[in-house]
C-alpha cells in the first residue's frame, strides 16, 4: 500500500511508519523537520497550512492517509490562531483534497480524549457526550464532526481514534500539557527524582506508543462497517494511579520509587488526572486492543525511550 502520514517526524508518527516499513508500504512522510523521520520513506518537508506542500503528498496517488500533524494542546491554548490554522483550516482542506485524489479514501484521524471535555462522569463510555474545553480540544472535536460529514458523503472512507496518554515520549518540550507522564519515566530511568504535579492518587488512561502505532495500522486496514456511525472511537486504555505507574516504573527500572514526591496542581490534575473507569466497546469491537495490564504498559513504553 502506498500511505501517507502527516506528523512523520513525531513521536508517534515514527513508530507508525517503522511498523509500516516493516509490512513493506510505501510511505509518504510529510513534518516541518526532515532530520526526524525515518529513512526509507519518501519525505515531503513542510507546513501542512501550504497548499502546494499538501498537494505533493497526492503526487503518486496513495491508499490511505494517516494524519497526525497537530499544534499541540498547550501550544494550542498559547496561539489559538496557529490552532486553528492548523488543527481546523488546513485539515479540512486536506480531507476536501484526499476527496479529490480518490473517493472513498481510508482517512485515519488522529483526534484526543481531551474532547470528552475536564469534568468527566463516573464512567466514561461510548455515549459520553463530548464536553470540550481547551482550544485544542475544541479544535479536535469540530473535525471528528468533519470526518463524519465527509465519510457520510461518501467523499472519504474516514476513522477517528481519540488517543490516551501515550507514553514514553521523548524527553524534551513537547507542547503538550500532559507531558509529565513521559518525564516521569525518563527521571526514574535515569535514578533521578522527580517532582509530579498530580497527586499520588491521580488517575490516567495511558497506553504505550507501540501499542498505538499498532493501531493506527488497524486504523488503516479495517473494515469500516464495524465503526459506529459517527466514525470515531475512544482507544482502549490502561487506567492507572500515578503512584502505582510510578512503582511499575521504578521496580522495572530497579531503582527506588521515593524519588517521586507530589505536589498537585489544580489545574492539571483537573484536566489529566482524574480519568474515571473507562468502557470503549465500539474500538473493541473493531479490533482495536491496550497494552493488557500496567506492566505490559510500562514494559512497552520503556522500549521507546
């Protein structure tokens, strides 16, 4: 298959693009920065705001496009103009130019449970209604609606999957506001303390960026008549406290769990920390799959970094 991924060069789009090296695809690779994508992969650099940037990624047909180039959620809510430029105005173009290049095309859209908006129920499920809050969140939920519209026109063959925590991200900036799940696992890692600001008791819904990249891969592949008709599912997830990822972390990395202590802001813990049970049987029944238990989870996500 010939696929195109957008946000190559990221954390995620990395591994995606490894595992479809590896089937033996044909990957077109659009990010802003060529130095961090793989080799092996025909590679398109720049904005994906750039109309003729976006049109070279049809150049040669493709069978499926897997988009994951987004301005964060704490750039987001920093630069809501570079939100919306991005995250609205240039995806919607690239769904309407997809049409063009060829009906029906499987369209894979990487969305967030951040659209399920802060305050959440005491289960979270497939009829949650969405809630959204921050820019970035608003943002992603208006193109799941985009998604569903085109596919139900039959323009394109479109699959929206509202991601987790992802983790181990690399260390460094990162834009996002959650990103101290990942700088958890790179302090304890290294035998190094680490200052959490969520509570002990703080609940997550993480999975591991391989088991993620495995199913954006599904995403590709799959029949969308098992998909409900609003075309996006939340991804199966491993809910954790903070303190029981942390000693998983810490007894997988044979060093001592004392090196975290807490001090909780509101705010984040608001916002990323108080995940409640979650039930995800629409992306079950569609064949998509967590990492199996927390230990599975930190075993994989130590793999990425």
């Amino acid at each position: 298959m010939r696929i195109v991924v957008t946000g190559a060069g990221g954390f995620v789009g990395r591994e995606i693009c490894r595992l479809l090296l590896q089937r033996g695809d044909d990957i077109v690779g659009l990010d802003v920065n060529g130095q961090s994508m793989l080799d092996g992969i025909q590679q398109v650099i720049g904005e994906l705001a750039d109309r003729e940037i976006r049109h070279s990624l049809f150049s040669k047909g493709c069978d499926a496009l897997i988009h994951l180039a987004t301005v964060p959620g704490g750039a987001a809510e920093a630069d809501p103009a570079a939100s919306r430029r991005v995250n609205v105005d240039a995806m919607y173009n690239l769904l309407s130019e997809a049409a063009e290049n060829q009906q029906g095309l499987r369209f894979v859209y990487a969305s967030s449970i951040a659209v399920l908006g802060d305050t959440l129920p005491p289960v979270v499920d497939d009829q949650t209604p969405l809630s959204p809050r921050m820019i970035y969140a608003g943002h992603k939920a208006m193109m799941e609606d985009a998604v569903a519209m085109f596919s139900n026109r039959g323009e394109i063959d479109g699959v929206t999957i509202r991601l987790p925590g992802i983790l181990a991200r690399p260390k460094g900036p990162s834009g996002l506001k959650s990103a101290f799940m990942s700088d958890l696992f790179h302090a304890l890692k290294n035998n190094e303390p680490f200052e959490c600001p969520v509570s002990a008791e703080g609940t997550i819904w993480a999975q591991s960026v391989r088991k993620c990249a495995e199913n954006f891969v599904h995403a590709a592949l799959l029949n969308s008549a098992v998909l409900p008709a609003s075309r996006a599912v939340t991804l199966p997830a491993i809910r954790t406290s903070m303190a029981d990822l942390a000693a998983e972390i810490a007894a997988q990395c044979q060093v001592a769990s004392g090196l975290v202590t807490y001090l909780p802001d509101k705010q984040l813990e608001e916002a990323f920390a108080r995940q409640p049970k979650l039930l995800t049987p629409a992306a079950e029944l569609a064949g998509f799959s967590h990492d199996g238990n927390c230990a599975n989870l930190v075993t994989n996500a130590l793999m990425s970094i």
